[in-house]
C-alpha cells in the first residue's frame, strides 16, 4: 500500500495542452450559450414592454375617443372644417385621416394625427392624445350615418377607426400595433 501511495504521489504530470485547449472551448461555449439566453430574455422583456407602453397610452386615447363619440349630437354649419358637413353627425376629411363632429356641449370635436402624435381639436384649442414616446404613423376613419339633412333613425351613426402606432425602444429596435375599434353614438332625434 505504501508503494501504491509512493507512486500516485510521484506520478503528478498536469494536464496536456490539448485537455487544456478542450476544456476552455467546453468552457467558452457554455458562457456564450448562456449569454444568448441572457440577451434574448432581455429583448423580449424590452419588446413587452413596449408594447405594453403602447397599449397604456392608447387605451387613454381610445376612451377619450369613445366617450366623446358616444355623446355625439347632431352636427351643424358651425362645424364645418372645410370639407362641408355630409352627414347628420360624424363627418370625415377627405381620405379619411381626420373626424369631426360636434359634441354633447355643442363644441366641434376634431381628431387628427399631426407629427406622429394623435391629436384633439375643441373649437379652437389643440391637445395631443398620446406622449411623445410613441408614434402614430396613421389614422383612418370609417364612418356610416344618415346624410345631412334626411330623417334620423334609417342608420345608427357608427364610426370605425384604425389606428397604426410603433414605439422605440432600443436602437434601430421598435414594437409596432395596428389596432381597431367600431362605436356609435347615442344621439337618437325623436320625430314630432
């Protein structure tokens, strides 16, 4: 036993170049799987939550619009952006990137997007519905309601919007969202 001891004691050469060289590529390839991993949790946490950035600040926009279009009145001359009032109460610009009408206090109401931002025109005052942080590239409206003039009740105003929006949130990196929704108005003209 003590010769087997003896032995293993003296016999101690280390690790050859190439068990070296193996052991480091072994090595290596573990961290730089790992760190894949790392980075692309990361970027799918950063693309989440631009997302979700995305939908918090439309979600506001929306219901601003909603309940505005909800409380929509009959629209009259005074409400007039330049493209004539066709309709009983929505009216669109052409092509369909602007609505107008006016509102349960009588004020024309005008949605727009102007520089990448939705905005909201009350008669005269501009106020912009999403943050800097996101961009609108697009809105287009559709709408169905009775023509101007013609007797209320042969259509339910309704207007459908889309909207198209992205948000940075790296370089070169952005999250983009088309979103969608219908809404009529409550405004019922009741017959003599």
């Amino acid at each position: 036993m003590a010769l087997i001891m003896k032995k293993i004691i003296h016999n101690i050469h280390g690790f050859s170049l190439l068990e070296i060289t193996v052991a480091t590529a072994v090595f290596g390839s573990i961290v730089l799987i790992a760190a894949g991993i790392f980075q692309m949790a990361a970027e799918s946490q950063r693309s989440a939550l631009a997302s979700q950035n995305i939908q918090e600040s439309l979600s506001y926009a929306l219901e601003v619009i909603s309940k505005e279009i909800r409380s929509a009145v009959k629209n009259n001359i005074n409400c007039n952006l330049g493209g004539g009032i066709s309709n009983n109460i929505f009216n669109v610009i052409p092509g369909g990137a602007g609505l107008y009408f006016a509102n349960k206090n009588k004020d024309c109401v005008f949605y727009r997007v102007e520089n990448g931002r939705l905005m909201i025109k009350r008669n005269a005052l501009d106020f912009p519905l999403t943050p800097d942080e996101i961009k609108v590239n697009s809105i287009n409206f559709y709408i169905k309601d009775n023509p101007y003039g013609a007797v209320s009740g042969l259509i339910q105003p309704a207007v459908s919007l889309v909207l198209d929006v992205e948000a940075n949130y790296g370089i070169n990196k952005k999250q983009t969202m088309k979103i969608q929704t219908s809404l009529s108005s409550r405004y019922y003209e009741q017959a003599d």
